[in-house]
C-alpha cells in the first residue's frame, strides 16, 4: 500500500511553518492517540502522524523529503519507519494537552496549598436564632510542630535530599509499549514529590511536622439564622501546606424549634387561643412575639382560623436584615367543666336566635331539610 503524502497526512500546505506543523502534530497525536481514540484504526493513523512529523519537523529531512518524496527514506536519512527501534518520551506528546504531565504535578504538590477545612455542628436556642449572639466552641486544630518547625525532622541534620529522585521530586520510568520503548515521568514513590527524606523523625510530631491542639473559637450567631445555614470563618482550619494558607472553619447550624411559634422562612405563625364571648363580641388581647408583648385588636364575631398579621415581629433575613412578620391563627375553644351558672347562661343564651349570619347557617339548614 502507497503512503500518503505526510503534507497531507498533517493537513498542511508545503509552505507550512514549524510552528504549524507543531501545532497540527499536537493535535492528531491528541485525535488519535490510542489511550483517548477506541477506533479501530486510530492506531495506525497515529503512527502515520508521529512519521510525518519525524520528518517534517527536521529541516534536513524535510528538505530531502521535499526532493524525493517518500523515495528519500529507502536512500537512507531513516526516521520514517513506525516506532520499532524508536526510543521518545511519551510526556512530550502529552504535555499540550495533559496539562504537562506527571512532572507538572510533581511540582504542584511541593507547591503551596490552602490547608483542610474544619466543619463543626451548632446547636442553638430559638431565641439566640431570633436575637443573634455567641458562643464558644471547642475544635482540634492541626498546626506547625513547633519542635521542627513542619519540617517532621529531628534536626537540619536529618533532611537529606532523597536518593532516588536528587531531590526532584519525579522519577523516569522506562517501558516497552505498543509503540516502542517509552519513558513517562510520575511522582517518586520514596519522597512522594517533595525531593526530601528524613533520616530521624521529629519527636513531637512523629515525622507529621503538624500537631492537634484543642482551640476555643468564639462564633457570633447571626439573627434570623435557620437550620442547615453555614458560616464561614476563614483561617480557623487546620494548617496549610507547603507554606500555604490555613482553611477555614464552617459552622452548620441546628436550631431548636420554639413551643410558642412555628416558623416559615422569614415569617413566624401562632395560634391564639380566645373565648366564645371574646369571639363574639371582640377584645383587645396581648399577643406574645420573639420580641415582647404587643396589642391585637379582634373585631366581634371573629371566627375560629381567622388570621391576623403583625408586620415585623418575624425573623431577621440574612442578607438584608429585614424581618418577617407575625400571622397570628385565632383558635374559639370550647369550654369545658362549666359551672351552674355558666351552664345556665348558656341555655338561656341557646334559646335566643344566634342563626344571624345567613351566609353560613342558611347552607347548614338546606342540609337538614334533605
């Protein structure tokens, strides 16, 4: 079978500069690599692109290939054969489109890093929700070993730059593949990337170069706060890495419920317990809020579930500090254990016409009648 042109192969003109020919190399070597392309043929198609680019990217064989065309190849400037025989580092393929490899993370690890974050649960009364407040809580903090000073070593003495990687951090590791013999970089396995080993360890720390220690931590309650809501307090976690900043600490909140009112959202809901008489006949009654005592006016004839609101005796918002408000639920009870004289108002009272509200009694007499 006749080759292609390796113009043709790249999808470039001849007059292509080495800048295109990287940059069209990078990207069918990214196509049809056989570890991301599954198709059947990507194999082969990659070695027709890796050939291409062997002789195209070496101005001395490109301008033989130029001359002679695929003829140039059998007079002996080689390059052109496939991978047997042929020694690359895999990491140059990937690096364009892997973020630059295992090497590339060897040195992020060593590089600085936000330390892990501490979450904490808080439970708290209804009223310190409504009012806001503080308390103190007790976590454990890892932190610099002041004994090493985070180094996890005895001494300066005993951090020796590791033998396996001199101190690099990454190892190269040689294998035979379908494509020949391939060399990839990963992170070494006896330092874990910091190019580092310690020959005693820190007493204090066990080698860690971090040490627990218990904190108190006042945390300020915000009003209106809810259930499940999160505060956030940044540098109260544990310690970074590598000279990196500290986490944060995050508060989850559980509030109790209150026996009084029931909460939705923003605003609270209670329910009212008045009289018959005060029903009937209305009143002015003290009403309870998270906030102290209020007046409420209920006109006469109130019925049972009517609902009032009282604006701003809810709960504070989070974001912007407004509150909520108050729907007060009017509950008639029933009386119960009446004494002889209140039995014998109420009989006196029952043989009087109390059938005045034609919306409702009307509808409750057409169902007698049926």
């Amino acid at each position: 079978m006749s080759k292609r042109d390796y113009y043709e192969v790249l999808g470039i003109d001849k007059n292509a500069s080495d800048q295109d020919i990287k940059s069209a190399y990078r990207k069918l070597a990214r196509k049809y690599h056989p570890d991301v392309n599954k198709e059947a043929d990507a194999e082969s198609k990659f070695k027709e692109v890796r050939e291409a680019y062997e002789i195209l990217s070496d101005s001395n064989k490109r301008a033989q290939y130029d001359r002679f065309g695929h003829q140039a190849n059998q007079q002996g400037f080689g390059g052109g054969g496939g991978f047997e025989g042929f020694d690359f580092d895999i990491n140059d393929i990937f690096s364009s489109f892997f973020g630059g490899g295992q090497q590339r993370r060897s040195q992020q690890q060593n590089a600085p890093r936000k330390g892990q974050d501490i979450h904490k649960r808080m439970r708290v009364s209804f009223e310190e929700a409504v009012h806001g407040g503080k308390k103190t809580i007790r976590t454990t903090v890892y932190e610099e070993c002041t004994s090493c000073h985070g180094s996890g070593a005895h001494s300066k003495d005993d951090i020796k730059t590791c033998s396996k990687c001199n101190g690099s951090g990454t190892i190269t590791v040689e294998q035979q593949s379908l494509f020949g013999r391939t060399r990839t970089q990963t992170t070494c396995n006896q330092c874990g990337g910091s190019g580092k080993t310690v020959a005693r360890k820190c007493e204090t720390c066990a080698g860690d170069g971090v040490v627990g220690k218990e904190k108190k931590v006042n945390v300020n309650i915000p009003e209106g706060v809810d259930n499940n809501n999160q505060l956030r307090m940044p540098g109260f976690g544990h310690k970074g890495i590598n000279g990196g900043p500290p986490g944060d600490l995050y508060i989850v909140f559980e509030v109790e419920e209150s026996d009084t009112f029931e909460r939705h959202g923003d605003d609270l809901v209670m329910e009212l317990p008045v009289t018959f008489p005060q029903a009937a006949l209305g009143d002015e009654l003290k009403v309870p809020t998270p906030y102290g005592n209020v007046k409420l006016k209920i006109p006469a004839g109130t019925q049972s579930h009517k609902t009032f609101r009282v604006r701003g005796k809810g709960m504070s918002n989070l974001r912007s500090k407004r509150k909520g408000d108050l729907h007060v639920v009017i509950k008639v009870v029933t009386p119960t254990n009446l004494s002889k004289k209140q039995t014998k108002l109420f009989e006196e009272l029952s043989t009087t016409d109390l059938t005045n509200d034609e919306s409702i009694w009307q509808k409750f007499k057409s169902k007698i009648k049926k």
